[in-house]
C-alpha cells in the first residue's frame, strides 16, 4: 500500500499503515484534548474574574487589570482577590 508517511511517499505493509493510521490518531487526539484543555483554562479564568468583581470590589478590581503591565500580571494581581467559598 502506498502511502505518505510523516510527509513522505511510503510503500507500506498492512500492519505498518495499520500502525502509521493509531499514531495519527493518537495524535489527533493528544491535539484535541490540549485545545478543549486551554478552552476550559479560559473559560476558567473569565469565570474566576467575573466572580471576583462581583465581590463588592469592582472599582478594585477594575483598577488593578488597568494598571497592570500585561495579561499575566493582571492574572497573578487579581489573584490577590479570594472568591467566596475557596481558601
């Protein structure tokens, strides 16, 4: 069976295209679950930030994100905050 193996022509046997055919997959699936993985991490942190304004510190809140250098310090001030029901 011909075939293109890692970007390349190949001529295959039954067990090795069977073999080539579990490792895309395999990594199909590794892809996957790391893309629906940083979703659920995002959503997690829009969730966290929406929770922690509505503590009563907006204004707080809204000031530490503005005066922030970048998205990660935001992240690390905002984490200052404590989200009820969390320690």
């Amino acid at each position: 069976m011909l075939a293109i193996d890692r970007g390349r022509p190949k001529l295959l046997s039954v067990k090795e295209a069977l073999a080539c055919y579990i490792e895309h997959r395999r990594e199909v699936v590794l892809r996957r679950t790391r893309f629906q993985l940083r979703a659920a991490e995002d959503r997690g942190r829009t969730a966290r930030g929406l929770s922690q304004s509505r503590l009563g510190n907006m204004d707080e809140f809204i000031r530490i994100i503005r005066d922030s250098a970048n998205r990660d310090a935001a992240a690390t001030d905002s984490s200052l905050f404590v989200i009820p029901g969390r320690h």
